[in-house]
C-alpha cells in the first residue's frame, strides 16, 4: 500500500471519486479538525457503493484494516473519497480506500487517509450469499 501522501493530485487512474463532499463544522473533534470517525464513515459509505455494484445487492462491512491517517482535513476542505476492488472471493469483497482534500480557496490537494475494508454479501435471509459473476458492461444502443 502506497504511503507517499506528497503526491501533487488526486489520482487520475481511478475514474471519479465515488464520494465528493465538503467538510462542515459539525464534523470536528474538540481541537477543530476533522473528526476521524465522520472521515472512517464517509469511508464506508464510498467503500459500501463499490461493494453493493460488484455484489449487485447488499453488503455488510467485516473488517477495516490498516487505517491510516496520513494529515488533518479542516473545515471547508473538499474531500474526495476513491474506492476499488482489490479481491473477490466467494462471499466477501476488499475494497481499497484513499481520501483526498482539496484545501478551499486553492488547488492543492493531497492524500489524508487510507484503509482497507472488508465487506459481505448478505442474503435476503440476512447471511452471507455468494457473489455473482462480474458481468461485462454493454453499451449496445
């Protein structure tokens, strides 16, 4: 996993962030930054839309690992939050996670967090399903 968190912008090699969003007030922690819970939920949700597409239907987070929270992100910052695949197996899915801000009057942006998270597919039944197969996009008209 990738710890340069100097890079000059946020990646091009995996399309549109999955969550675009600003950071409020009401999201800080008691010395003003960002609070890391809001950041780690915002997190699941990108990492929750990639798994819910693959999966074609509900996914339960398992695991978060190796969390790392490179730099703070500050009130009024535009936070980008990129998800992708990294494995399928047969019920879960890992799903690769970085979070990038984009400081509020300006154009520099850099890497703030990073992790990995572990989902499940769940059933109807509310247990784990299998996960179909990756199915090839048609853009026939």
């Amino acid at each position: 996993m990738p710890t340069d968190v100097s890079e000059p912008r946020q990646p091009t090699d995996r399309g549109s962030p999955v969550v675009r969003t600003i950071a409020m007030p009401a999201d800080t922690n008691p010395a003003g930054d960002i609070f890391g819970g809001w950041l780690m939920g915002q997190m699941d949700l990108a990492a929750g839309n990639v798994a819910a597409r693959r999966a074609r239907g509900r996914c339960a987070t398992i695991s978060v690992d190796a969390m790392t929270f490179h730099r703070p992100v500050i009130v009024g910052d535009e936070v980008s939050i990129y998800a992708w695949i990294v494995k399928v197996g047969r019920t879960s899915l890992r799903i690769q996670v970085e979070v990038w801000r984009r400081e509020r009057e300006g154009e520099t942006t850099m890497k703030v967090t990073e992790g990995l998270f572990t989902f499940v597919a769940i059933g109807s039944d509310r247990r784990p399903r299998p996960i179909p197969p990756e199915v090839e996009e048609s853009w026939e008209v």
